[in-house]
C-alpha cells in the first residue's frame, strides 16, 4: 500500500478569524458550550479558548456550531504524505490516526501580516508561563528586516 493510501489525522478547519466578527463568533460559541467541551476534554482550566489549544470539537459540536452560527468547518482526512496549508487566521485542529512526527513551517507574506501583528498581539498578552506564550512568528522583527531590505535595495538602485 502506498503513503498516500493510509490515513495520518483527521483535519477540522474553520472559518477566517481575521475580523473581530469571527473572533467574537468563535468565543461565544465556546463560551455557550465550555461545559460540554471540558467533559468531553477533561480540561480545568482556560485562559484563552483558542489559543490554549485545550478543545478538540466533536462531531457534535460542529453540528451545533453550524446550527447556531451558520458556520461548518471543513472536515478532511490527512493520508501520510500528505501536507496541509492552513491559511492565517484559521483555526484548526487535527486528531492524529496513528503515531507521527509534526512538521510545521510558519509562512508570512505581505498580505497576511496585519494578520500576524494581530495574532502576535494576542500571544503577547497571555500569561507567562502559558503554552502559546512563545512568539513562534517573530513577525514584527520580520517587517523591521524587510524594510531595512527595500531601503538597501532602494539604495542600491538609486546609484
């Protein structure tokens, strides 16, 4: 049998939450179900429902996700092999089938960095010693190396 034959996770990708319209969506759907989500979980605590990455969200809370808010994520099968692109602002998440090794690559571009500052800002406010704590994006060091690029360059076709 082939990679791309055997099934690697499950995949469940939501909606944009670029706009503060999709980020109140997804903490009040949360907010309204957060005791059948820590039954289903087991989690005491949430400081953050998304980026705590505590929920996974069962077939039954997509149903009532879509029947409340009009919203039904993707839901897909990863086969081994296989890469996924998870557009920024998106979340997401992922029941793995079978043991395996995570390989994740963060990618910024022009035109998903208001995006990025947006996402960084809310990391930077979560408590010290949380998980998603880590600026794993560096994104504003990014755009200061990417302007100090266009003015050498700009510099340089000046001459």
């Amino acid at each position: 049998m082939g990679l791309g034959l055997k099934k690697g996770g499950i995949w469940g990708v939501g909606y944009s939450l670029k706009d503060e319209q999709g980020r109140l969506v997804a903490l009040g759907f949360v907010d309204s179900h957060m005791s059948s989500l820590i039954q289903a979980e087991g989690a005491v605590l949430v400081t953050h429902p998304i980026h705590d990455q505590t929920f996974y969200l069962t077939m039954e809370h997509k149903r009532k996700l879509k029947e409340e808010y009009g919203i039904e994520p993707w839901t897909f099968v990863q086969k081994l092999g296989d890469a996924v692109f998870i557009p920024a602002g998106c979340p997401h998440q992922v029941r793995n089938l079978k043991s395996c090794i995570k390989v994740a690559l963060d990618f910024v571009s022009p035109e998903n960095i208001k995006e990025c500052v947006h996402l960084a800002d809310e990391i930077r406010v979560l408590p010290t010693n949380h998980r998603g704590k880590e600026d794993k994006l560096e994104v504003k060091k990014m755009v200061i190396y990417a302007v100090q690029q266009v003015i050498k360059d700009l510099e340089e076709f000046g001459r």
